[in-house]
C-alpha cells in the first residue's frame, strides 16, 4: 500500500507502483499456500492467472509435499464471472469457485466446464464454511489470500486472518475514493484487530511488514 494507506487508485486499476521485489515477494507467498483465493472483483479488474510462474518456486512446492500450483480459489456472492478471463485459460491447477444460487443458470453452465462450483442458498458466501470445505475436501491447510480488500475485510470481521504480509510503497494517491486495506466503507470493524510485527525488512524504497493477527479468545 501507498504511505497514505491506499492500496490501488480510485478506479481500482492493477498495482502497477511496486517494485520487482514486491512483485516477486507476492509470488513467493502465493507459493506457500495450498490454496491461492481472491475475491470475483480483483480477479476481474487485475486478470490475473494465479500461477507459479517461477520454476524454483514449484520445485520448493513439491519439496515440502505440495503440488507444484496452488489450488485456485474463486468467492463471489452474486457469480456472473467471465468464463473468458485468464484464469480459466489455464490449466495449471483445478479451480474452485465459492458462490451461491444468486448466480445466473447460463454462468453456471459455463462456469462448470471450467471449475468446480459449491453454491449456497444464502446471499453471500459463509467464509468459514468455505474454509472447511476446502480443508475438508481438498485436504488444504494454508490459504494465501489476495484479495480485494472487502474480502480481506470480511475474513478479518470473522477471525479467519492468521497473518498479513504488506508492502509499503514510497508513494501518496490521496482521496477518499481510493481503497485502504479494508476498501471504502466508512464503517469501523465491529472490534479493533490486534496485530503483531513479527518481521520487517527493507529492499530499496519498499518495506516488507509481516504481521500476526491475534485473535479473539
């Protein structure tokens, strides 16, 4: 995120203001989870594959005895996802789509040929129930998690963030219509998060935080 707390700008554009390093310090955390999850919206706007493009990367993967891609994981409440965007034109990992019955019959349909679709009844993903399935199911024990920031918001109102891994870019956008971490709302969270540096280092103008959520007892 930028040094004023914004983590794209007001037209959600790709994070195009970090260094190669930030770049490559994403991939490595992606690397580490069994499962690669982001939110419909940061999917849609940043197009992204959700691979492990780095060979040494997959090779530390199946090393620790994971597969070489992270599994990946797909939450929309509402599900009309372009079937046409990058991720499904990529078969290096299955994917898995949480959504609900919101979602259009024709979306389903497409969406089938190219991901394995869990839809509830209810009008928004149970993200602890999504979880547990993916623990359940897909024998996945650590998630990284990508975003956006109502989704990060969401798992943080409900205790499921162990640990933030933040960039801090040398740069100010300003402006309430960009992001923070936690999107626009201007609600508080329903209790304040109490997080605890665990490490912190400096490559150039960026510093790397990563933090331990504590969570409620």
């Amino acid at each position: 995120m930028t040094l004023d707390g914004k983590i794209t700008t007001k037209n959600f554009t790709a994070v195009d203001f970090t260094s190669r390093e930030d770049k490559m310090h994403l991939l490595r955390q992606r690397a580490l989870g069994d499962a690669v999850l982001i939110g419909h919206s940061t999917l849609k706007h940043d197009n992204v594959r959700l691979g492990v493009p780095h060979p040494e990367l997959r090779e530390a993967r199946v090393a620790r005895g994971q597969t070489d891609y992270p599994l990946r994981v797909i939450v929309s409440n509402e599900g009309r996802i372009d079937s046409n965007l990058k991720i499904f034109q990529s078969e290096v990992s299955p994917i898995v789509i949480f959504s609900t019955l919101r979602m259009p019959v024709r979306y389903q349909k497409l969406l089938r040929q190219k991901a394995t679709l869990h839809l509830s009844d209810a009008r928004s993903v149970d993200l602890a129930w999504m979880l547990q399935q993916l623990r359940s199911e897909y024998r996945v024990r650590s998630v990284a998690c990508e975003g956006g920031a109502t989704l990060f918001r969401n798992l943080l109102e409900e205790d499921l963030v162990d640990q933030l891994n933040l960039t801090i870019a040398p740069y100010m956008f300003g402006g309430a219509a960009a992001p923070t971490l936690t999107g626009l709302s201007k609600d508080f969270l329903p209790r304040s998060i109490r997080c605890s540096l665990t490490d912190m280092r400096i490559v150039a103008e960026e510093c790397f935080l990563t933090y331990r959520i504590k969570h409620r007892r």
